[in-house]
C-alpha cells in the first residue's frame, strides 16, 4: 500500500514539473480575478452546470476544482449532445484522468466543429492543470454550441499575463483577452428583446404598471387557495417559507404533497430552503421551467424570484 501511494505521489509531481517546462502560458492577472464582469459569468456557467446535470446530483462549486478530472464534462457531453463514451466513470489516478479527458476532449472539438488550432483555447494538459481561463473558454463554447438561446454576461474581458520560459529566461507580456461578446447575453437587438423575461421586463415599468400585474397574480393565487382557508396578502414573505408555494402547485397540478415530504411549519432557513426547493423540483417535473430562479432568492423574499415562479403558474393555469 505504501508503495502505491509513493508512486501516486511521484507521478502527480512530474506533471507539475512538465507544467513549466518551455512554451507560453497564459494566466489571468491577479487584479481580474476580482472583475464583477468575470464573477457573474462563473456565476452563471455554474448554474447552467448544475441546472443541467440537477437529475443527475452532481453539484459543482468551483470551476478552477470540479472540472479537472472530466467526471463534470463528461456528463455534461452525455447530457447535453446524447453521447456515450467509452471511459471509466470515476478515474483516481492522473494518468486514467488524462486517457479520460483525452477521449471527452477529441468528442467535444468535434461536437464544437472547432477545425482550426487557433480556434481551441483549451487542451487536456491545461484543464487538467484546473487552468481557469481555459476552461472558461471551453464552457463559454460549449453554451454557444449546445444551449445558444442562454443569455451569459456579455462583453467579459480579463488582463492575461503571457509568460514564455526561454533558455535565456522568462519573458512576460500583458494582453486582454475577450470572454464573452456582445452577443452572448440580451443587447438591444430585437430577438434578444423577445426572449427577455417577462418579469424582468415588466420590473423596468412605471410602479403602477408592476402593482397592476401583482394585483392579477395576487387574486388568482387567493382564489385557488380559498378553498383551504388560505389568504396571501405578503407576496413576498408568505412565500419565503415554501408552504404556501407547495400547497398552491398541488391544487394547480392536481396531486397531493404527502406531509412527510416537507416541513409543514418550518422554523428555520434550512427547512424553509428544503421546502421552496422541493417546489421548484416538483414544477420541473411537471414541465414549468424554473432554470432561472434559485431557491435561496425566494427565501430571502427576493420580489423578482417569487414573481418569476407565480407567474410561471399563473400564465399555465389562469384560465382553468
């Protein structure tokens, strides 16, 4: 055992010295790791990865940690364009982590049509070595390709520094380096207008025009939830705990929450959490997106979010 663990060891150093051996590396400065305009784009490259594989319990928190060993891309490559590769499920080693992300890698160029070097800004060496800029380049294609109608921040760009090792020494230059375009989240143009969400379209109206609009979902929440006894007049907080939200998707999509499956009085924010989350799994389930809207920002009373779903419920069943 001793032995297998002193050769694990030897072979993880020798891919870090390999790492710095001669050619170019691009690195993000320091100071544009700290750019709000980066932070929300690995924001929502991490919600569009967990919002895809959420069936599949895999949760992933940090692009620079979860990716390296192409367990996260190779489900995503499965979800995503159907595909079915023959590699281990789970690979320990650093070399079964290589032969891995080898295989995912050549399907995933192919899948991108990236012909061209010049084109590919990621390879396995450096989403292996859990380097960040290429493996937002990577994710960033792959939404284009497999999900082009996500909105990503756009305009995203980050100071790079260029290091080249050389015989005579090391030489290093700053460059800036594009993420995202224009065209990779909502701008002006009219198709992008169309796909605006329409809660997050009507927020930007005159108040009485939002007050209106709540008015209309208040009343179609009160009148399905009148024959329980129930009455809301805090949109906000008397969804923030998931019950009423829980008991209002039961009535509308005709099926019984067993009480035992939530907290029917929650008494703090874990069981709150428990109880909204369990609501937008059972919309999913019966086909009401939800992709948009996370569980916390309804706990916390967020306007927008509670909006988002009632509205989802209303414009499905405001004629019945």
């Amino acid at each position: 055992m001793e032995a297998d663990i002193f050769e694990y060891h030897k072979e993880e150093e020798l891919v870090d010295i390999e790492t710095f051996e001669g050619g170019k590396q691009k690195l993000i400065q320091p100071t544009s790791l700290n750019n709000p305009k980066l932070k929300k784009l690995k924001e929502a490259l991490l919600y569009w990865i967990n919002s895809t594989l959420k069936l599949e319990h895999i949760v992933v928190q940090s692009l620079e940690e979860d990716l390296y060993d192409g367990l996260v891309l190779h489900h995503l490559l499965s979800r995503l364009a159907g595909v079915t590769l023959s590699v281990e499920e789970i690979a320990v080693t650093t070399t079964a982590q290589i032969r891995k992300l080898e295989v995912i890698m050549e399907e995933l160029d192919k899948r991108l049509g990236l012909q061209n070097d010049r084109e590919i800004k990621w390879n396995v060496k450096l989403i292996h070595n859990k380097d960040l800029l290429a493996t937002i380049h990577l994710l960033v294609a792959m939404v284009r390709c497999f999900q082009p109608d996500l909105d990503l921040p756009p305009h995203v760009k980050v100071e790079v520094v260029m290091i080249e090792v050389t015989k005579n020494g090391i030489k290093s230059e700053v460059e800036t380096e594009v993420l995202t375009a224009a065209s990779d989240a909502a701008s002006g143009s009219l198709e992008n207008t169309e796909r605006e969400d329409p809660i997050e379209a009507l927020l930007k109206l005159e108040s009485h025009k939002v007050n209106t609009v709540k008015k209309a979902i208040l009343h179609f929440v009160n009148q399905n939830m009148s024959t329980m006894g129930l009455q809301v007049a805090d949109m906000e907080k008397q969804f923030a705990d998931g019950v009423i939200l829980l008991l209002l998707i039961g009535q509308l999509e005709g099926f019984f929450i067993p009480l035992y499956d939530f907290n029917l009085t929650p008494v703090n924010p874990t069981e709150m959490l428990h109880n909204v989350t369990l609501a937008l799994d059972l919309m999913d389930e019966s086909g009401l997106q939800t992709s948009s809207v996370d569980p916390q920002d309804i706990v916390s009373q967020d306007v927008t979010a509670t909006l988002k779903i009632l509205y989802t419920l209303f414009k499905k069943h405001k004629g019945k």
